[in-house]
C-alpha cells in the first residue's frame, strides 16, 4: 500500500517513499489535477469541496487548477508538465479528458510515456471511463487511485481540414463521422447539458441530415458509398453508452473501424438497441474491421464531417495514424 503525505506538507519528489506499480518502482505521487467546474451543468464545481474533502481524508499530496474556457486543460498540462509535474487528475468530462490528452502529446515537452494519467469522470457521457469501469463516484474512484494500478492505451492521432486550413489533433477515445460528425457541429452550436437532452438531440437531428458520399482507404482496401455513421475507435464506448466500435482493444495496435452504409432513417431508430448493446455489427448494412491506418475523403462537393472524443473537429479529408500504447493510465 502507497503512503501518501497531506496537502500541506512541503513536496520533495526525491525524499518521496517507493511505492510498486507492477513490476516498477515509482515515487510516490504529487497529483496534479485539472478541473473543470463546468462539467455535467456545473456540478462538478458545486460538488468540488466534497470532492476535495475526500483527497485530504485519505492523504492525496494535490495541487488543483481549474479549467476556464474550452481548450484551457490542454494549456495546464503544458505548465505543469513544463515544471517537472508527471502524475495528472482530470476532473471532468470527455470534453476535459480530451483537452488534456492535448496537454500531453501536443507540445512533447516530455516524452508522454513519463506521464500517468488518471481521470476522476464528472461528465455527462463519461465513455472512456466506461471504457475501464472507473467509478464517478469520488470517494470509491479516488480510494482505487491510490492503488494505482496502470495500463497503456493507445492513442489516435487525425489530420483533417476546419475552415478551409489544415488542423490536427489526438484523441483517446472514439473519433465519428457523416452523421457522427454533423451531431457534433450541432452540440457545438448548441450544447447539452445532460444525456437526456443528448438523446433527444440525436433523435431531433437525424431528421435534418442528408447522407453524401465517401471514401474509406483503410489497409490496402477502398470502400466507397453513401454512410450513415462512420466510427474509428480505440475504446468501445461513445455518445453516453453506445458502443459503434465492440471490437475495439484500447493496447492493440489496430484502430476498430466501423462504417453504416445507407440506411433509412426510420430503420435507424429501429435499430437503436443494437447501438447500446454491442450487436451492432450483425446488421447487415453495417461492416466492422480492425486497421492500422484510415483515410476518410469525401466524393463530390460536399465534405464528410468530423468529431472525436465528442468534440467537433472539422472535415475530410481525415487521415488516422495510430500511437501504439502510447498513454499510461492510471486505472
């Protein structure tokens, strides 16, 4: 068992005790963690000295920021990783879980290996927690942190175009297009603030999207056709439960690919169930792989969207390379 020091003791990462994690002798962790107060409707905020009480009562050494504005965790991590900072908590979303991915392989002021990542999920959808069974609630996910027990993910890396100029960015978790894509740009114009509403939003949008054609190259193969979703995925779950991707491995190399051809949008909400119970490659218009690399281009004027991690990105054409265990997660 690790022994953890308070909050107010002076931190001297050299005079720390070890600790085993694995087969690794490490030093004892300073956390530190990057919160987002508005997270799940400003819960997280209202919940914080709950939260905080819980760190001093089983003895985390911490310092904490919070997150002001989209794509401020990923400006944190840079500061705390630039000041010698290896062990972060995220506190938050999948929206805050992906900016701070950003943080760590952005900038590559260290190498991401030295970095554990944990994540305390607060968030609306919360996938990629779900992904390792990690706990929302404070008090049994932060007495399982101190076992810290870690495994390595891999990584997605996507370059693609947003207003007419090249962009790239990492993701951890699953990155969706056509319809995917065009929900996100949505819920970027007009966010949600609990699954219900997503839910709805899914439902309410899917009347408005028009399908258009594509172009997947993915390991030698091409397929081209009208689609209606197409997933790239490292974890299993997205859009708060569904798993599009049941056949990815987070630490196996390969991205899981999965693409709908097209399909009538009344057969769409029949088929719902299949999107949350991990059947949803036996649907005979819908096709899953594994793959090392992906390309996704548009055929025609009008461009194929993008989000990953549930965040919106931008458009086709999108070209997918894949870091092969490339995070340490702190489980």
């Amino acid at each position: 068992m690790a022994t953890f020091f308070s909050q107010t003791r002076p931190s001297n990462v050299a005079l720390l005790p070890k600790f085993t994690a694995g087969n690794v002798m490490m030093e004892t962790p300073f956390w530190h963690i990057i919160a987002n107060p508005t997270a799940h409707g400003g819960a997280m905020g209202r919940n914080w000295p709950r939260i905080e009480q819980v760190l001093q009562n089983l003895g985390f050494s911490y310092a904490v920021q919070f997150t002001e504005a989209p794509g401020h965790a990923a400006r944190l991590v840079e500061d705390v990783l630039l000041k010698g900072g290896r062990y972060l908590l995220g506190i938050g979303g999948d929206g805050t879980n992906h900016d701070i991915i950003q943080g760590i392989f952005a900038r590559k002021y260290v190498p991401p290996e030295e970095v554990t990542y944990a994540l305390l999920p607060f968030g609306t959808g919360n996938d990629w927690a779900r992904q390792y069974g990690i706990p929302h609630n404070p008090q049994l996910r932060l007495e399982r942190l101190l076992r810290l027990q870690t495994v390595w993910q891999d990584i997605g890396y996507v370059r693609f175009m947003r207003d007419g100029h090249p962009d790239a960015r990492y993701f951890v978790n699953v990155a969706g297009m056509a319809y995917d894509g065009f929900i996100g740009k949505k819920l970027m114009e007009k966010p949600v603030r609990n699954k219900i509403q997503y839910l709805l939003a899914v439902a309410q949008y899917l009347w408005a999207y028009k399908l258009s054609k594509a172009r997947i190259e993915y390991d030698g193969q091409i397929v081209e056709d009208c689609f209606y979703t197409i997933n790239i995925g490292l974890c299993r779950f997205s859009g708060g439960g569904m798993q599009l991707v049941p056949q990815a491995v987070p630490d196996d190399g390969l991205f899981a690919l999965t693409f709908a051809r097209e399909i009538s949008k009344l057969e769409v909400m029949l088929q719902t169930p299949r999107f949350y119970n991990g059947t949803v490659l036996k649907h005979r218009k819908i096709d899953g792989f594994q793959a090392k690399s992906i390309k996704v281009t548009h055929v025609g004027a009008i461009p194929t969207l993008l989000e990953a991690d549930g965040e919106f990105l931008g458009e086709t054409p999108a070209v997918f390379e894949l870091l092969e265990r490339a995070l340490r997660v702190a489980l």
